[in-house]
C-alpha cells in the first residue's frame, strides 16, 4: 500500500495548490496517495486538467478536499 500525505493549501490562490501538488508528486512513488486541501474555486478545473495531462488519478472527495493516487 502507497504512502498517504496531505497537502494543505487552503486560502491559496491558483495557480499555487496545482504547483505545489506537482511539487508533491515528483517525490511520491506510484502508487502513493495524496490529500489536496484547497479552497481556490479554480482548483477543481484545474485538477483535473492537470491530471488528465499527467495521467494521474483524481477523486474529489468535497469541493475542497481531493485524493490524487500518482499512477
């Protein structure tokens, strides 16, 4: 089983949770898991274009909370 982190980047502006996500998930093994906490309304779009570019997996779990799994 992956490694489980959180990321809080509630009260951050895009394009900051996306660059701090990509960030995150360059050091994450495939597999592993990470919880995106952000409140930016963009976010969400954001995500999941950028998950789709990168082939990483999304689940929104609320509008301000995302578990992402790097593939």
């Amino acid at each position: 089983m992956g490694e489980n982190l959180v990321l809080d980047c509630l009260g951050a502006l895009c394009p900051t949770p996306i660059i701090q996500l990509s960030k995150a998930v360059r050091t994450m093994n495939p597999g592993d898991h990470i919880t995106l906490k952000a409140d930016d309304p963009a976010t969400k779009s954001d995500l999941i274009a950028w998950a789709r570019m990168t082939g990483n997996h999304v689940t929104i779990i609320s509008e301000t909370s995302f578990d992402i799994e790097k593939s």
